[in-house]
C-alpha cells in the first residue's frame, strides 16, 4: 500500500554534475538549482490532463520550425 501523500518532500538531485532541489508536494512537483527560489513548477492537474506533453511537443515543433 502507497503512503499517502499529504506534506511536502524536498529532495537534492544532481543532473550533470549540477545540484537541483526537487519539491513534491499535493499540489505538484517543482525543480529548482541549489539555493534558489524560483524554478519551473507543474500541477499534478497539468500532468494528468496530457498538457505537459502537448507543451513539450509544440516546443519541439516551433523550435524545430525556427533552425
């Protein structure tokens, strides 16, 4: 059985050799560097709903319009 998520789990990451702090929390999942503030954030909402991928997506197809 799952334990229910109901208070906020912070986590250190590192990705290439950089230090990233990984806040879980009821309402989404945020990743921001070491010792910063701000970083992108997403709701479990956005996840579920497929917008996160649709976004994703039209990011890689604009990018790949303006090489």
């Amino acid at each position: 059985m799952a334990t229910r998520l109901d208070k906020t789990l912070k986590r250190e990451l590192e990705v290439e050799g950089k230090l990233y702090t990984v806040t879980i929390s009821p309402e989404g999942v945020k990743i921001v560097p070491k010792g910063a503030r701000k970083g992108p954030e997403i709701t479990w909402q956005t996840l579920l709903s497929g917008d996160a991928e649709l976004r994703r997506d039209l990011n890689v197809s604009v990018d790949a319009y303006s090489e």
